[in-house]
DNA sequence: GATGAATGAGGCTTCATTCAT
DNA sequence: GATGAATGAAGCCTCATTCAT
C-alpha cells in the first residue's frame, strides 16, 4: 500500500511517518479519536511523544491525514476493480470491493466509518477532496450503466454509500464472536454485498416476474 | 416539542429537565459532543452547572438520555404515521416522515447523525433500544410489504437506515444558502424521499419496461 | 493596600484575586516569570491550579495584572507624598519615597524592576497606562521646579527613572548579608536617596564654590 | 564588528562561533531569550542544531557569551574613546560612545539592555565581569575628573549607567518611524547624551549663575 | 432543590539537548 | 567536525465534577 509514496522523501523519513499512521489508525479504532492520547499513539507506533509532531501539525492532523490516506487508497483499489469492466458489472465490483476492504481492513475501516462521522465536525471546516472522488467515481458508474433515469447519480451515489456505510458500522461493531459480550456476532460482509447489489439494481420490490 | 411530556412526572421537575436536554441537543449539534462544554449546556438552559447533575449522572448520560428521548419521540411519530394504512403505504409514510423530522428538527438530526456514530464508542458499552425499535419497526413493514423474498427484512432496513440516514447527513452538513461559504447549497431533503423510495421498491433498473 | 478595591466585587472574591497576584509577586521575584509554574502560584497562594484561571486569563495576564496593580500603588503612593508641597520639595519626596516603597517591598521590586524589562518582549505590544503616568507626574514636578531649563523635562523624568530604577535593581540583586554568598553586602537603600537629589539638582560638580 | 577577533583561535572555527553568536543576537533581541528557540538561532547562522554544542554548553551559556562577548567590545569601544583625554572630556566621550554604540548595533544594544535584566535571574549565580568593568571605568573617570565629592563614584557610575540604559531601553523600544504602530518616534539618540551631560555636570538646577 | 466557585487530574504540545551517522 | 532526526521531560491550561452555602 502506497508503496511508492515511500520514495517520497529518503526510505527512513516516510517510514517513520507511515508507522505513526497505522498507530494512530490502530489507536483511534480501538479508544475513539478524542478519548484517545496522542502519547498512546506514539508508544504503538514506538516512537517518542514528540517525534510525531515532527510529521504531523497536531493530533487533528494526524486524523486527516489518516482520511486522505486511506480514502486514496480506497480509491485506488475501486479503480483497480472496476477498470476494464463492463458498466453493470463496474457496481458490482464497486460494493463488493468496498465491503471486501473493509473485512480485510478492520481498523481503518472503523476510522473512516466512526471517527470520519465524528470528524464532520471538523469537515465542516475541511472538504474531503478524497471523498469527493470516491462519490464521483461511483456517481460516473452510475451514468456509465444508464441507472440515472429516475434518480440523479449524485443522489443515488450517495444513498448507496449510506447503504454499504451503515453495513460497515454494523459489522465494525458487531464484537468478535469470541468475547461473549452482549453484542450480535459477526455476520458475513462480504456476502452482504448480494443484498446490496440486489437492492440497488432491482429494489425489494415484492413480485419480480408477475 | 413534546409539551405534553412536561406532564410526565411534576410539572416544574420535567420542564427543568427537559430544557437541559433541548440546550444540550443545541450545544451538541452546535460543537459535537466532546468539544460542547457542560458549562455551555448549562449557559443554554438557563440553570446553573451543578443543576445539570442533579438531573444526569454525567456528561455521557446527558448524550444517551437525549438519544432515548429524541429516538422515543421519533419512533412515536413514525409509528403515528404508519397507524392505518397498508403495508406499501407504510414504507413510504415511513421515509417520508423519517426524512420530514429531519428538516423540522435540524439539531435533534445533527445528534442523531453525527454524534450517534461518534457515540458507537459510547454504544459498544450501552445497547440503544430505541434505536432497536425504530430497525424492527422497519423491518415489520417490509415483511408484512412482502419485500423480503431476496433480502432478508433485518438487511434491508439497516440499509434504508444507511440510505436515510446519509441523507440526513449530507442535508445537515450543507450550509444554510445564507452563510455564503464553500458548502453546497441545502437540497430539498422532504423530495429527497421519492428518491429513497424509488431505489427501495423497484432500484435503479435503467430499463423499467422491456 | 488598594483596601477599597476589596469592595468591587464581593469580599472573596477580590480577596482571592490579592491572594493569587501577592503569591505571584513573590514567586516570581523568587524564580522570574519565565521560569516560574503556574502551579508554583498556585500553591503559594493556597488555591488550586484552576483557580487561577477564574481570575485570570492566562500567565501573561498574571504578570499584566501585577504591574498594574502595583504600579497603581506606587502611583498612588507618590501622589499622596507629594500632595500639598512645594514644587522642589516635591522632588525630593518622590524619590524618597520612591527608594522607600523599594525598601519595603522588596518582591514588589523585584517584578517591577527585573521582571518589566523582561516584559518589554510584552510591553512591545501593551502600553502600560501606569507607567506612562509614573513618567508624566515626575515630568510634571520637574516643570513646576523651573528645573527644564536646559533638558526637556520628559527626557529628565526618563533618566531619573532610570537612575532610580538601577539602584533598585543593584539593591535587589544584592543577596542579604546572612546568604554569605559572593553577592555585595545590601547597602542603604534609603539613604541613596540622597545621592539621586544631590545628582539632579546640582550634579556632580566638582567644585560647588569657588 | 570585530573583524579581527577572527583570527583569534583558528581562522574556520572562531569564525563559525562568531556566526552563531551574531545570530543569537539577533535571534534574541527579535523575540527575547525565553521565546527566542535553539533551532531558530541555528537557522539564523545556517549551521545545524546540534552544532551550537560544539562551541556553548547551553542555550545559557549562549547568552552569557553573548553579553561578555559584547561588553567586552563595548569596554574596549569605551577605553579607546576616553583614551589620551582629559578626565573632564573623558566623561562626557564616555557617555557619547555608549549612546553612539546603542545607536549602530540595536539588537546588541536590546539584548544588553533588556535581556540582561531578565537575566538578572541567571546574574545571581553569574557574576559578570565585564559589567563589573564598566562600572569601574566610569567610577575611575568620576575620581579623576574629582566628581565624586558629594556622592561615591561607584554609585555615581550605576546612576549614569541607569539613566543611559533607560535612554537606550526607550530608544530600542520605540518603533522604526516606518511601521506606523502606536509606537513613539525614535528620537536622537546620540543627541540625547547633551541631555545626560548636563545631567551630571551640573544638575538640572533652575538657576545655572546666582 | 439550586447555585457556581473551586477543584485537580490529565493531555497536548514545545523545545533544549543528544547521538548515530 | 557537522548534522538534524529523535527524544522525553515538563508546563500551561481545560473542564467535568463536587460541595458548602
């Protein structure tokens, strides 16, 4: 992953950085981003408190630049997926990537689908450019396979991010089978994909053939 | 809103209580919840901050009282919409309301959106079982709408929810047409629901007859 | 001491207020500003950390708060010493009592000696309205003397301030007697008073008559 | 400025603490020793953090080098303008050269002049030598010239001194004429020193003949 | 019940100093 | 000698909570 950002400034340098970001990634899921400390980011990470305001301006910094870390990485992985695709088949490989991610990627997942709600907060101050894209790449699927007849792209666009947003949530909270808390076992994400292509292409709609 | 609740227990108690919940929704959705200071909720209310204290345990508690009571009085009103009409008619009635006390009640929205999700590191602790009802709510239509066949109902409501609840996201965000910064104008959010129910009933087929 | 101002706004409170700015007198006479805690005040004064900052908006202000407090009184003092005397007199009581109000209060001194020339850094940006009136009484006794003949009697209130201001300094720089330190002995500081007079009216002219 | 002081110890490396010593100059009269950064003064001299430890133990070792560095030069400055004169000119040459020194190098006359008094907190442990020689130097000018009749020379001399501090200290403070700020207009300063001469000659006395 | 002054624990951040290269 | 990335101790300040009135 970003491999080649590591070239970005000498190999230690961006190292450095890139660890300090996982920890914060890490640290965030696993406390929430206020309630956790800058100086538990940086015993993760293994570096001294102060190394991380050497690549970062302060503790908001290091979650934005986790959001447009990840989100260009998200990014990049759709495009791969739905390059060279057929547009129908584009979405389909657009939600089940998504949700493939986010069961691989548990952590960052939780980021972006917790802490990013959270930081909207800060987002009403700063306009997620990553984010954008990730709406348009979709919204141009949508053009693409002709599904903006009755509703307009950017509105479906966001409707299905909401879709595949709240099913992360779910399954991010949804403890591990093992710690027998109270919470819902995990369910399957990635075969939730089905239901989620199911809805968007042809609704819930009671008799498909009459 | 919810006059007639002042009437629960005493009259002068519940209206005291009452007014700190409404000034915390104020300062929540003003400042998000951890950077909104008690000391402000209190300046809200009108009351003084150790007066918080005497009708909440603590911060934390102001937040999940205030999910309860708005989830309460959301559900109270979406089962009223529903009350009488056929199971179709009910999932429309349901969105359409959903999405219409989110434009009359842009704050309570604001909690309920934004600082809910920040709040899921609240809610790994504390099950929400309004929040519980208003997906089994949901779920009652679409089964008794027969809109399960493919989706399981359970799914298709946390998806609607996502759908709605995106919406609601994206309205609340975008600044009001006055305060002329970067943000997008406010969209319709009550036509917005026609577009829900489109996606939700048939999808976004591009060919709606063959 | 400024006895009235204790009815400004309750007894305790202003009470409280003295208590911090006397217990932040003398820390940072004893350790000087920059070096001094917050926390160091706090303790000396019998409060807790906070509290500090219910009186006072942050460090800076603590030191502000000083100066006009005590240069008020300084201010205060001179005018009622030299109320009712005649303009040579009047001279001569100013710096007296001016050396005298060194000698009495010695941590006053110190932050008004040592610690305002560290604060020019601040004075750059904040006029003290105190000081500018320490310089417009003295200038205004030198006129009523006839004594700006031959130097401008705001440039005279200047230098002797500076004179004053420099045996104030070597006075408090000198260690007392008991610390057997390398530190020169104290010397009288009153009686050095007699030095300014004699150097501001006649000089140091060697030959007084001819 | 002490263009020849380079060839004192090696012709590279005294050349290289010479840099870091003017920077540190500059450095601290721009925003005082305490706010004044390590990193910002090795900046200044272009040469790396970690290097200004290879010529001062610490950032206080910084500043006390800079003061006895630049008394050093003021002495000298100051012997060889009184040098081969007669006592009577001798103070007034005096007086004229530190006002003219203040006039050429204002960052070294701010930090001598305002720094030094904050440092009056490091005084205590520091003696300062060449301060000590100042004073003396303008004590043996007042013996000489027998204006030490009335009041001891060494109190004469730290009288003279505070008054030219205080001119510089007013002159430094007041703002380039160009940055029209609330700032007085620097006045003349070198023509302030008629103002001192005649301050100590003779006194401000109303009547010059009786 | 109501008040709000007081508390004090704790976090973010800075920056002098070190040391491996 | 020179570098500058890394360190980590330490302080200012905030703010949830308490409790005497």
């Amino acid at each position: 992953m970003t491999v080649h950002s590591a070239a970005d400034r000498g190999p230690r340098v961006t190292d450095k950085r890139e660890r300090i970001l996982l920890a914060a990634e890490r640290i965030f899921a696993r406390h929430g981003f206020f309630a956790a400390k800058v100086s538990d980011v940086a015993k993760e990470a293994g570096v001294a408190d102060g190394t991380i305001y050497l690549y970062f301006k302060n503790k908001d910094d290091l979650l934005i630049s986790l959001f447009e870390r990840r989100m260009a990485d998200v990014n990049a992985r759709l495009r791969a997926a739905i390059e060279g695709k057929a547009p129908a088949d584009q979405l389909r490989a657009f939600i089940r990537t998504y949700l493939q991610l986010v069961h691989d990627e548990p952590a960052a997942a939780e980021v972006l689908t917790v802490e990013l709600r959270q930081s909207s907060k800060f987002m009403k101050e700063y306009a997620n450019p990553e984010f954008a894209d990730f709406l348009r790449t979709l919204g141009g699927i949508l053009t693409a396979a002709g599904l903006d007849r009755h509703v307009p792209a950017h509105a479906s666009a966001r409707m299905i991010f909401g879709m595949l947003d709240e099913i992360a949530l779910a399954w991010v909270l949804a403890k591990a089978p093992l710690g027998g808390g109270t919470r819902p076992k995990k369910f399957d994400i990635v075969r939730a994909a089905d239901w989620v292509i199911k809805l968007v292409e042809t609704g819930l709609q009671a008799k498909e053939t009459t």
